[in-house]
C-alpha cells in the first residue's frame, strides 16, 4: 500500500486497515511497505478471527456505568461485580483486583466470537461491516447508519455504553440513549440511578437468593425468542 504521503490520494486497491499500532509503524517507517501488501493479501485477523488486543486503563476504587442514561455506580467491597446477566452469565462484569478495575464483556457467549473485552484487552472479530476507533469511542456496524455496538471508555473509572445488543439463551438486552430494554418483554429501564449493587441486571435464570437480593433489576423466566445475531455480520 502506497502511502498517503507519497502519492496525495485515495485509490480503493491501495487502501487497507490497520490497527492503532501498525498505522504507526507502517507511518513511521518501521513496517515497510512491502509488508503491509503481504499482510493485506492474507490477513492476520481474519486467520485468527479477532483483532489484536487494544488495551485501556482503569483504577480506583469507583466504577461508574452508564447504560445510555441508566447510572449505575459500583463500590467494589467484592471483587467480582456483574452490571448484566443473562441466565446467570456475565455477560458484562468488573473485576477488582489491588486497586485496579478490570473489565470483562462478551455480548453473545453462544457465537464465541464478535467483540470480548477480556481484562480490560478488547478484541474484535474482522467480518463486521466496519469497526471505527475515535479517540476513547469504539463503534461497531453491520451496515451503513446500523449501529450494533458504541461504547465510550472513560478511564480512570467511567463506562458508558451508548449502543449494544447483549444476547444468551434466547435472552436479548438492547441499549439506546434511554437506557436498558429487555427484548423479551419490551420493559424499559432509564433515567434511573443505582449506587452500591454488587449486580445491575439480571434477565432469565434465577440467581441463588443471597445473590438475587443484590440486583435491583431482576427479570425471570421471560419468553426465550431472540435469535443470535448473524456471524458474518451482514
């Protein structure tokens, strides 16, 4: 791939992606140009199935999630704490461990693949339409103006989560600008805050009742009637 800087414009078969890291390289000099035209004939990613991990960063001793506008502030006197689960699966969860916040999230348990976050390394599968990075914002598309996923990271101790579909068991969570619905039985949860739950959301499965009685949002047994989402992402 020829760079920008050498010839001053857009031609479609000599463009390809690169993650954050390999933009730089390949910019700087340090990833010829050679290497880039090899890697773009086979894809790494695409033979792996996942990007490679992006890392972010949190501390302290507060997190804060935000699903659209549904705040849920998290005190971690535990150190496993679980904003959504479906059928008892973490679906999205927080880790705490020596004063470091970790974040885990895996939206469809059932595909394998898609977009993990697994201690705080985010990982993307390649077949979706496209995946842009802006700044601390990640936004996932099936199809032009179709969002599946937007996601903000604010370290040191902010989350917000702008757009997703979290789906398990026929169990499916959307989230817009208003907040959490559940797809099963079209409740709506928003413009609500909660602070101290060691959970958030919990849709499906009951939880033992020592657990149960830390979620301030539990649905259970709903009509199991969402589809996984498609695999290719098309």
């Amino acid at each position: 791939m020829t760079p920008w800087s050498e010839i001053k414009e857009h031609i479609a078969e000599d463009i390809t992606i690169l993650c954050n890291n390999c933009h730089r390289r390949a910019g700087a000099g340090i990833i010829p140009s050679e290497a880039v035209r090899e890697g773009d004939s086979d894809p790494i990613s695409f033979r792996l199935g996942t990007t490679s991990p992006e890392k972010v960063w949190y501390t302290g001793h507060l997190c804060r999630v935000f699903f659209g506008d549904l705040e849920l502030n998290f005190f971690p006197v535990t150190p496993v704490l679980y904003p959504i689960l479906l059928d008892t699966v973490p679906v999205f969860g927080l880790r705490m461990n020596d004063g470091r916040l970790s974040i885990d999230l895996n939206p469809f348990p059932s595909l394998g693949r898609g977009l993990k976050i697994v201690d705080n390394e985010i990982a993307v599968a390649p077949h979706w339409w496209d995946v842009e990075w802006i700044g601390t914002c990640l936004t996932i598309r099936l199809a032009p103006g179709e969002i599946l996923f937007r996601m903000r990271f604010e370290p040191p101790s902010v989350v917000r989560i702008e757009r997703a579909l979290f789906i398990h068991n026929g169990l499916g969570v959307a989230v817009d600008d208003n907040g959490l619905a559940v797809l099963n039985t079209r409740a709506r949860i928003g413009g609500l805050r909660f602070d101290g739950y060691r959970n958030g959301l919990a849709v499906g499965d009951q939880l033992p009742v020592e657990a149960a009685i830390k979620v301030p949002i539990l649905i259970d047994d709903p009509r199991r009637i969402i589809p996984d989402p498609p695999e290719e992402g098309s």
